[in-house]
C-alpha cells in the first residue's frame, strides 16, 4: 500500500515534495544483514551520544561536538577506530551523526519536547537513511541498497522488492529511507516533481479552521459547509488511553536480567509487554486513519474548487502557554496537518492555495462590519448593530473569503446563522459524505 505525505517546506520555488511508503520484502538472510546494519546505527548513536555528553558537562564544551557539522565530522575518525563501523554506508553513518544533533537543536529551542536519551534498539528499529540519490538505486519494484565494505573491502549490497511500481506521478525520486514497522520492512521515497501550472480561478471556497469542528466553509454559490471532526480520531484516543492506563499498572521492571557480573537490564512484565504492543498498534492505526481521512478532505476540495483560502489559525495561550513554542505545537495540531495537506494537494493538482490573515474574522460582523469581541463560547451571536444572527464560524469564514475575494453587496448575504450541508468521513470509505443540515 503507497502512502503519502507531505512536506510544507521546500527548496525549490517551482516543485513539490511528496513522500510514498510502501513495503518492500527481503530474503531472510537479508532481512538479518539489515537488522545488524540498525543495531549498529543505535550503537553509534549512543556511543555519539555519550560523547557529546562529556564534552558538554566536564569539557566545557571545547570541542563544539552539538553542532551536526563537527558531530558528523567525528564519524570517519570513530571508523578507523571502530572497524565493524565500515560495514555500514558512509552517508547512513554521518545521518546518524546529524540526526542526534537535530535531537539536541530541538530541545535547546523547545525544552518541552525533553533531552535526548540513549535509545533502544529493541524498542524501536533505528532506521537507515540515505543522502540524495548516493547509495540506492530503484528500478521498477526492484530497489538495490548499498551497505558498507566487508574485510576485504568488497562493497556489499542487499536487493529488495516493492510490493508494487511507485506511483511517481511524474516526479524523480530524490532521498531513500528504510524503516521496520511491527515486523515489516517499508521503503519511503522522497520524491520532487514540477509543479502543475495553476489554472484560471473560477471555483472558490474559504475555510475556517477551528477546534468546535473542523472546517466551516463558505464558497462561491453561498454555500455554507461544516466539515466534522474525524471521529476515527476520538475514538482511537479512547482506546490508547485505556490501553495507557492498563499498561502503566503493571510493572515496567519485572525481572532482571544480568549480562555481565556488573552489566544487566530490566525486563518488564508479560502483560506491560502485551499491552505496550498492543498500544503501539493502535497509535500506528491511529495514524493511517487520520492521515488517510485529511487527503479524502483534501482531495474533495481540489476536485470541487480551484481556488482554496484557509484561516492562518494560531493555537491560544491556553492551547500553548510558551509563546515561543506556538509554532512547533501548531504544527502537531490536526488543523496544521490538514492545512498543510491541503496545501500539498493543491500544488500536485494545479489548485490556488492560499492562507489568509484571521485578525478580527470572529470579532467583525460580515454583514455590516461592526467589530465586538465574543468569548470563545459563543457559537451563535446576533449582531447589535444590524441585527443579522450570524453563525460565529460562518461569520469567520465568509470575511475570510472577502478579504481575498472582495466581495461586496448582497453577494455573501445568505443562511448564515447555520451551515446548509453537513460534510463528514467514514473510516473505509474513499469520500466525502455530505448531507443537508
């Protein structure tokens, strides 16, 4: 199965960058030779990680070792000294280097999200990445990863097979990765292609993104739409909290299992282990049924319109108490990852997107353009100057749209004080449900 994503940020002005996962199958042998070459990234990992560590807290810091540059320079040297290091691809080695000291670059900016920690390679795969077209090669199904260099300096190569022909869209793959998910092997390619030429705008709609739902939009007919909240997203919360909670009553260190006279571990319990697998399965389901329910919403509004307008909508101080951290807290949201969705969607499909300025959409009425301050929980408000009862999210959504679309007259004036369609999506259901409210 191909899955896509998407990456708001790129560095060519003219491309779209889009990523596909899908498995990819490897004889046994070779399945065991890739789990070494992970083991043997976690190890550099840690080993990259002490260092750094050391030279921090007792050097000072002389030797800069969290800048990624110096961390990665570290490698080649460590290879000479370490020579099981050699078996392992230069470019996956060095990402290693890179990838912890993104991890420290993150926590400088954002303490919240923790120090980084040595990592566990039975708790989690470490995944091979490779550098812009250097060390991969796929043809049709078939792809050829290059490893490193064996004791007689022979370069070694594993070959694996898609479970199917990427679909490419007419885009070059660019950047390869290997990850190991549950027990499967999954190919992700970062792929970049020309944009699509925008066509002529005819078709508009304004959306309003909020947390009461998800979307309330206003399009070019007068249409007024609700789009619902995933409810696939609500009810996968329900399971992982239970899940968490009957995890976190059992014992996490159950027995220990000694390796040397000074050396050991802690295994935890059978039932944590049942339940920490089981709550890992569920955030992975969780996952794929979001993703796949926001590129139904997606896909829907670029079939339908031409040109997309979207809130800029920024989390409160309630939704984030660290202003700084606004940002990289908007961009775990569900609307930031729909809104970057759409915005993937849009470039693949030759649609306008376009973020607009939200200042003072709740607090003007469209109608008139008095401007009041509600509290957040009001819904659904009569204006005191002309009187119209306006649907707060409508009302939001419609001076979006004539912010971008000038709109004037009586072109906007229409049910305003509830939306006309009901749009929501199933779990196994490839579109837009829309009903009449």
């Amino acid at each position: 199965m191909i899955i896509m994503s998407f990456r708001n940020k790129d560095k060519f002005k003219n491309t779209v960058t889009f990523t596909l996962k899908q498995e990819i199958y490897f004889s046994g042998e070779d399945e065991n030779i890739l789990d070494g070459q992970s083991k043997i990234c976690n190890w550099l990992y840690n080993y990259l990680y002490d260092m750094v560590e050391y030279d921090y807290k007792y050097n000072g810091s002389r030797n800069k070792l969290i800048n990624k540059y110096n961390l990665r320079n570290q490698v080649p040297r460590l290879k000479e000294e370490k020579p099981f290091l050699k078996t392992v691809y230069s470019s996956v080695l060095k990402n290693v280097a890179i990838r912890l000291a993104k991890s420290y670059e993150n926590f400088f900016q954002i303490p919240e999200v923790g120090h980084p920690q040595h990592r566990s390679w039975k708790t989690k795969w470490f995944s091979l990445e490779y550098e812009e077209k250097i060390g991969w090669k796929i043809d049709g199904k078939t792809v050829i990863i290059s490893l490193g260099k064996d004791k007689y300096s022979k370069q070694l190569k594993v070959v694996g097979t898609l479970n199917e022909k990427p679909k490419l869209d007419g885009g070059e793959p660019r950047a390869f990765r290997l990850v190991k998910q549950r027990g499967k092997f999954y190919a992700i390619l970062t792929v970049v292609k020309d944009k699509t030429p925008k066509k002529d705008v005819e078709k508009w709609i304004a959306l309003d993104p909020n947390h009461k739902n998800l979307l309330t939009a206003y399009d070019y007919k007068g249409n007024t739409i609700e789009f619902q909240n995933l409810d696939e997203i609500k009810y996968w919360d329900g399971v992982i909290d239970d899940l968490m909670s009957k995890r976190d009553n059992c014992k996490r260190k159950s027995q220990f299992i000694p390796i040397s006279e000074t050396r050991g571990y802690w295994e935890p319990s059978n039932n944590w282990k049942r339940y920490d697998k089981a709550l890992e399965k569920a955030l992975h389901t969780k996952r794929e049924q979001t993703k796949l329910g926001m590129f139904t919403i997606a896909n829907y509004l670029c079939r339908n319109y031409d040109k997309i307008l979207i809130g800029d909508y920024t989390p409160s101080k309630e939704v984030s108490p660290h202003k700084k951290a606004n940002r990289s807290i908007l961009n775990q949201t569900l609307i930031a990852k729909l809104r970057g969705t759409i915005e993937w969607v849009c470039d693949k499909s030759g649609k306008t997107f376009k973020k607009v300025d939200e200042k003072n959409t709740t607090k003007k009425c469209c109608i008139c353009e008095d401007v009041e301050k509600k509290d957040p929980e009001v819904r659904t408000f009569t204006c005191k100057k002309c009187g119209q009862t306006l649907s707060r999210d409508i009302n939001s959504a419609v001076n979006i749209a004539k912010k971008e679309m000038h709109l004037s007259g009586t072109d906007y004036k229409a049910n305003l004080k509830e939306p006309l369609y009901i749009a929501y999506w199933r779990y196994n259901n490839s579109k837009i449900n829309m009903q009449t409210n």
